[in-house]
C-alpha cells in the first residue's frame, strides 16, 4: 500500500484519545454505577477536572465540535447556575477532593464571561483542594478577549491558556467560515502576557479548503514570531453528515491525502526549524516546556484532549457532553442541555453512557497509550505488566504487515517502533492492537 492509501485509510482510524473509543460506550453505564465508582475513589486520590461550555457566538464553518451559536446572555446564566449545582453533586458524591489540573473547554468556555467565570472558578475551590503545582487551563477565542476576561482568568487561578489560531492567511479564513485578522492574535498575546498569562499555546489547522503548503508555511512562521510555548496541529476533518454546518465547506476545495501530508510536514519542518520539538502526532513545544520534557522522559499521556502532561487518578467531566474517565471505566455525560439540566436539577448525576474496563481493555489501552505517545512499545511486556501472556496480543503483528512491509514501522521480538517517515501513520499502528475494531469487522463480514 502507497503512503498515499495508508493515508486514505488514517482517515478511518481513530484518534485514540481514549481507548476503548467513544462509539463503544452504552447506556448499561449510567447514573448509578457513575455514583459507586465515585464513591469509590480514594481520598487521597489526585483529581483532574474537565468543565464543557457548548455555546459560541457563532459557528466557525469547519468546526466539529459539541457547541451551538447563543447570542443571548440568560442561557449562560442558566447553563453557569447548572455546572455550580453539579459542581455540589460531584463532590458530594466522591471523598477525592485534591485536584491537580483543570481544563475548560468547549465551545468558547469564556463566553461565561469574567463574572460567572470566577463564581464558577469560587464555587469549584470552595469543594475541592486545589494542588499547589495545579495546571489550571482554557481554550480561548483570540476575538473575545479583552483586559477584563484576562484579570478574571489570572485571579480565578487560570495559568494556562490555548489560541484558535488556525490560519493567517485571509482567503483561508474566509474559506474555513472564521475570520480573525493576525493583528487580533498578537494582540491578545499581548494582553494575555501583560494579564501575567505566560503558558499560552496555539492551535492550528491544515487540511482547511483553499489552503495550500504555502499557507501553512507563513502561518507557522508567524505564530512562531509570537512565541507560544506549545502549539497542536490538527488535520480538518469533513464530515459533513456529521457536522451539518460543514456542508458549505466546498469539498473541492480541500486537499487531497498527499497534499495534507505535504501540508504537515511543511508545518513540522517550519516549527522544528523555530526551536519547536514535535511531539506525538500533532504537537510541539518548546524544549523547556513540561510537554517537551514529558515526551523525552516517556511519562506523556493521551485523554480527550489529546497529549497532556497529566497523570491524575481519575479526570472528571462537567456541563453538558462531558466525559470522565474514573479507575473502573469512562463515564459520560448527557449530551443535550435540558436534559443534562433535569438531571443535575433532580440531584441525579447526568451521566447517560459510559463503559466498565476489563482487564484486556486496560492492556490493550496501555498499548496503544504507549504507540500513540512514544512511537514504541514492546507490547509482549505491557501484556505481561497486567497479567497476560507475552504472547496475548501476537495477532496485531499480520495487521501490520503493511507498515511493516512500506518502512514505515519495525519490529524487533515483540517491540514495535513506528519510523520517523511513518509517524502520520501511528493511529492505523495503533487500530492493529483495537479488539473492539475487530469485532466490528467480524460483524461486517457476517452482514455481508
Ligand atoms: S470557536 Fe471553536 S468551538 Fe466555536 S464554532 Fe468555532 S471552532 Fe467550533
């Protein structure tokens, strides 16, 4: 297979931010057993915090995320009232009260703006313990941000924030449906830095219709002329089916496989070249930064944010949409506002889907948590590690053969490592080691 069709079937690999993925929860893991796995968490336990604000002002046309445009200020007050009530229930429900990281994510999280944004942040401190050394980050919208959200972010504790960056050049952002002048990015680093906000990161896109190598190329130099500490680059992904709003995006306007390959090597090339050090699939650092040090040192994770530094026992959701992920499985809230809303109002915790880890689930996770985060694992000692034999997951190795075969991975006994020239190709090593994957095959195959 060409890199070009491996590249085609990446596609239709996971993105393994969790394993087992997110299609595979089912409704057998609802409100109760969400409570005892709570109450089950031991006291000392190290907490991670997620919190969820589905609303945007308006809808960027390339967006796939869980959000919806809201030009009214009472739904937030509504939606602030709700996260404080769950707030009440989550720590009621568990005897864990220190908390080493907390992420605010979205949507435009700071669309609360600075008065329900610190009442939150108040509310969260008041029920939980937070660590000193605590990472305390939001995603932000360069356009929404002025002096007074950046005073309430640093005095609510916020010590990390994220840009949607995505594209400087004008005839992208108008193609992509958001349109952000570079003029409005440098200047809101400028108050961030002037706030006392100094981990900033920067997210950018390829793959964006009319966006070409070039594009990528100035839009990486330039963000780098801002120095961020970090930056994730993701790939768009159509899916209009999905994403409705998508379907004003014009398909032929998008990159092909190679030319989307050719467009993340430009932007790994030009980050690399301005002192960044690339991490996993999509992300760079500066070579101080705890990610950075992270990567080199092996101790990096994957959660549904996709690389982090944190290590925490058990990560929590809040707001609607959510998903937790506690030492017996995944927990997931409910994903439509009201009824997450009745939920937390009747006292009940609104988790709708979740998944119970077995045994194998944990293996096969560590696996591809490993693959995903270090490009290597010797996947016959993490078999050993939880108790299977080395041999458990030998029948990964045929589904490998044609990486194997292109160059683009190795394997020496039962230690698989991906080549540099195969790393974009890590998630389809990765769905080698999925059992759930295979099930759903084994289905196909019967159907048909
Ligand atoms: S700001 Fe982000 S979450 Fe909101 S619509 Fe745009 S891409 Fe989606």
């Amino acid at each position: 297979m060409s890199s070009a069709s491996l590249a085609l079937a990446e596609r239709s690999a996971p993105r393994y931010t969790s394993y087992p993925t997110a299609p595979h929860f089912s409704a057998e893991v609802g409100a109760e057993t969400a409570a005892r796995w709570l109450a089950e968490l031991s006291p000392g336990a190290n907490l991670s915090l997620y919190l969820h604000v589905p609303f945007c002002p308006a809808i960027c046309t390339y967006c796939g995320c869980h959000t919806k445009a809201l030009r009214q200020d009472a739904p937030l007050t509504s939606y602030k009232e709700t996260l404080l009530r769950e707030i009440e229930l989550l720590a009621a429900s568990t005897p864990a009260r220190n908390v080493r990281s907390i992420h605010w994510g979205g949507g435009t999280p700071s669309m609360l703006g600075p008065s329900r944004f610190r009442e939150v942040a108040r509310v969260l401190s008041e029920h939980f313990r937070m660590d000193a050394a605590i990472e305390h980050a939001i995603e932000l919208d360069p356009r929404l941000v002025d002096a007074a959200l950046a005073d309430a972010l640093v005095e609510s504790g916020v010590n990390r924030v994220s840009l949607g960056v995505q594209d400087f050049n004008p005839h992208v952002q108008k193609a992509a449906g958001r349109e952000q002048p570079y003029e409005v990015v440098e200047r809101c680093v400028a108050l961030l830095r002037a706030a006392g906000l100094q981990a900033i990161n920067f997210d950018l896109m390829y793959g964006l219709p009319e966006q070409s190598v070039e594009d990528v190329i100035r839009t990486a130099k330039l963000a780098a002329g801002l120095s961020p500490n970090r930056f994730a680059v993701f790939g768009y992904a159509h899916v209009p089916w999905f994403a409705v709003h998508q379907r004003l995006i014009d398909q032929a306007a998008l990159a092909g496989a190679n030319e989307r390959l050719a467009q993340a090597e430009a932007v790994r090339e030009t980050l690399e070249a301005a002192g960044y050090e690339a991490i996993g699939l999509d992300h760079f650092a500066r070579p101080d930064d705890a990610m950075a040090v992270a990567a080199r040192g092996g101790t990096l994770h994957r959660n549904f944010q996709g690389y982090t530094t944190d290590d925490a026992d058990a990560l929590l959701g809040l707001g609607v949409s959510s998903i937790g992920k506690l030492p017996q499985g995944y927990v997931g809230n409910i994903g439509d506002t009201g009824n997450w809303r009745r939920a937390v109002e009747a006292e009940r915790l609104p988790v709708s889907r979740g998944l119970a880890f077995s045994g194998e689930d944990r293996a096969r996770g560590a696996v591809i948590e490993r693959l995903m985060c270090d490009f290597s694992v010797d996947f016959g000692r993490v078999a050993a590690a939880h108790g299977f034999a080395e041999d458990a997951f030998d029948a990964a190795v045929p589904r490998l053969e044609t990486l194997l075969h292109d160059g683009l991975a190795e394997l020496s006994g039962r230690r698989l490592a991906i080549t540099r020239r195969g790393r974009p190709f890590a998630r389809l090593a990765a769905s080698a080691f999925d059992a759930y994957l295979e099930a759903k095959a084994a289905r196909h195959s019967v159907a048909v």
